[in-house]
C-alpha cells in the first residue's frame, strides 16, 4: 500500500515538475522574442551612421563657404612659400600711397567671382576675335588690372608657374579690405584659371545699380546669396566714388517724372546737386563705383611697377565720394546708416529699405558693427569660393591677362 501510495506520489510529482519546466520554457522563450524585437526596434530607430550621412553633413557645412571643401589652408606653402607675403607687401606698399586702390581691386574681385566664380577669367584680354569680360557694358569702369599682372610678374620671378591669377585676385582684395579697415577674413587657397573669358555673362550677370530690390535680391539668390548675405555684401560700398552720370536721374528726372526719387532726404538731394548738376548727363556704362590714382609710386628710393595703364580715372569727373567721413570711418556702418536717413547714393542701395526683411538687416548693420562685420567677412568668404576650378581643371596662367 505504502509503494502503491508512494508511486502514485511520485507519479503526481513528476507531472507538477514536467509542468513547471514547461511554464519556465515558455517564459524564457517569451523573453528572448521580446529582447530580439526590442532590438530590432532600436536598430530601426537609430541607424548606424554610414559614410554618406557623414558626407552629407560635411557638404551642408561646407556649403556655407561655396566651393572651401575643395581648397586647402596655405596651399602655397611648401610650392611657393613667400606667396601670400608677397602679395600682401606690395598691396600694402601702394595703398600706404593712394588708399582708393581698395575700392577697385574689391570691384574686381566681385565682377570676376560673381560671373561663373572666382577663375580669373575677368582678367583675360580679348583675342583672335574672342570677347573679353573687360569689353563689356558693367566693366567697362573695372580698375586695377595692371596691380594684379605686377603682382603676378613678382610671384612669377619668386616662385614661376605655381600662383593662380585667381587666388592672386581673392588674397589682394582681402588684404585692401583690411586697409580700408574692413574685416580680415581667411582664406583657403588652390584656386586655378579659366582658359577663356564669359563676355555675355558679364554683359548681363551684374547687377545694376539702378535694379529694383526684388531684381539684385534674385540676381544674387541665383549665385546662393540670401537676403542677409546680399545686404551685408552690398557693405563694400562704404567705400569709393560714385560718378554723377551713375545716379542723375534720380536728382532730376526719377522714372521720368522729371522729379527728384521721392525717397532721397531733402538735404542729401541739396548736397548731391551741388555736386551734380544736370549737365553732367552722359550715356553711363553699368558699373558705378570708380577711384583714383595718380603713379608714380617708390618706397625707400625702391621704384614699385608702374601701374599707370589701368589706374588712372579721370579727377574732374564729379562723383560722390561713398565714405565722405573720411577712410576707414567705421567701414559699413556709414552706409547703413545713410540708408536709414534716405541718404543711400545708388539707387539699387537705398531699395535695401523697401522690403521689411532687408530694411531689418540694415537697421541690425547700423547699429551693430560687430555684427556687420562679422557677417561682410563669412560673405566675402563665400564670395571668394564661389565655383572654384581646382586641379585637375583650369590651369596656372604664367600672365594674367593670356591663355598662353
């Protein structure tokens, strides 16, 4: 009876135990599932970055600055270590003489950069029948050609056939921006040269000074300019003259109202005309913002290139001088200002106040300097990158203004 008993126990037991280790295998059956499907969500959720995300991200950065990704810090300095020194001696040693050059080699700058970008190739001359960007309408007023061909014969000498005509272009402006005391802003370097001129995109790629704001803001959208970058660009003309014939229309004769431009401060409108009058009407080329320079130039009994072929504008045309403080009065912050009174010269400029999102830039411009520049030198870096042609494109032009 006792092992009838005890084999019925132990037949119970075996049972509830063989029950007990199914239960614990479905529970850890259940928990792997869950730990498997927890993380599948997880790798679902949160990839792992690949390269092309990364890349991605680098080029929404790089954005920023054009074309930067493609160029190097100091690209020069194991080919052409003096490179950068040299070209900042000599922009050094003809401003200490005539410090309007500024205006001109910033206008160059931005006539090359902004028409198929910074390639040099607004340097170019004419030849065999082929147009030059010089020879066109918005160049024709361009200065400072012979600057940068002296230049280039100096690094030619030091270092033959290594300098770009184009970083050549970019570091001279930089370095006039500063004297004009403006902001210094860095450069990447490796630019090369157009082996041709773009004499119709020239022609009708520059903005004019007489555009609506709607027209110069889509003008500089297309080259990747926002309404702040464009605003703050448009700083370069704190400094430079401004001939009469580029805005008399808008003393005498505004939209042919034969009125003055409504939106002119009635003492500005004064001055301008005393400056101005009606006789100084000639038929304008596009660009307006002009300088002069009388050679010869020598630094301690040194004679410097002569740069008198390019230079040289006339001084009895009558203009407007855009800096009327005086040089380096608080570079941008006048201009702004003046657009704030209705005292803009151009008429391009004082339509910065028509549009509620420009007209809040330039009030932030002129009442921050800090801010301004700040932003003049991230757009002139971006200016200054703008479809760069690197190796193996382009090429290293031995003279500035030839293919060959």
């Amino acid at each position: 009876m006792i092992i009838q008993m005890f084999g019925v126990f132990e037949t119970h037991t075996l049972r509830k135990l063989s029950f007990l280790v199914f239960l614990l295998c479905i529970l850890i059956s259940l928990k792997n599932h869950n730990a498997e499907t927890k993380n599948s969500l997880q790798t679902a959720r949160l990839p792992p970055p690949d390269s092309s995300s990364i890349f991605s991200r680098r080029l929404s950065l790089s954005a920023n600055f054009g074309d930067s990704r493609s160029l190097e810090y100091d690209f020069y300095r194991n080919s052409c270590p003096p490179a950068e020194q040299i070209i900042r001696t000599m922009i050094r040693r003809l401003y200490e003489v005539r410090p309007n050059v500024a205006p001109a080699l910033l206008r160059l700058v931005f006539h090359d950069c902004f028409i198929e970008g910074c390639d040099a190739s607004v340097l170019l001359d004419a030849v065999n029948g082929v147009r030059s960007e010089k020879d066109s309408p918005p160049n024709e007023t361009l200065k400072g050609f012979d600057i940068i061909d002296s230049i280039k014969a100096e690094l030619e000498a030091a270092c033959p056939g290594i300098v770009s005509c184009a970083d050549i272009l970019v570091l001279a402006a930089r370095e006039v921006v500063v004297l004009a005391g403006g902001p210094f802003y860095p450069l990447d370097t490796g630019r090369r040269d157009s082996s041709r001129a773009f004499a119709d995109a020239a022609t009708y790629g520059i903005p004019s000074p007489d555009e609506e704001l709607r027209t110069t803001l889509a003008s500089f959208a297309s080259r990747g300019f926002n309404e702040k970058e464009t605003v703050s660009l448009l700083g370069a003309h704190s400094i430079g003259v401004v001939h009469c014939k580029f805005f008399l229309d808008r003393l005498y004769n505004f939209h042919g109202t034969n009125r003055p431009d409504p939106s002119l401060d009635s003492g500005f409108l004064e001055l301008m005309r005393s400056r101005c009058n009606n006789s100084h009407r000639t038929a304008p080329p596009e660009s307006p913002i002009s300088f002069n320079i009388q050679p010869p130039f020598s630094f301690d009994g040194l004679p410097l290139p002569s740069f008198n072929s390019s230079l040289p504008s006339s001084p009895e045309e009558p203009g407007m001088i855009m800096d009327y403080d005086g040089l380096r009065s608080n570079f941008g912050t006048l201009y702004y200002r003046s657009l704030l009174q209705g005292r803009g010269i151009l008429y391009a400029d004082q339509q910065l106040m028509a549009k509620e999102g420009t007209e809040s830039w330039v009030r932030a411009y002129a009442s921050e300097n800090t801010l301004f520049r700040r932003d003049f030198a991230i757009t002139m870096m971006k200016l200054s990158n703008l479809q760069v042609l690197i190796a193996p494109l382009g090429l290293v032009r031995l003279n500035c203004s030839k293919v060959g």
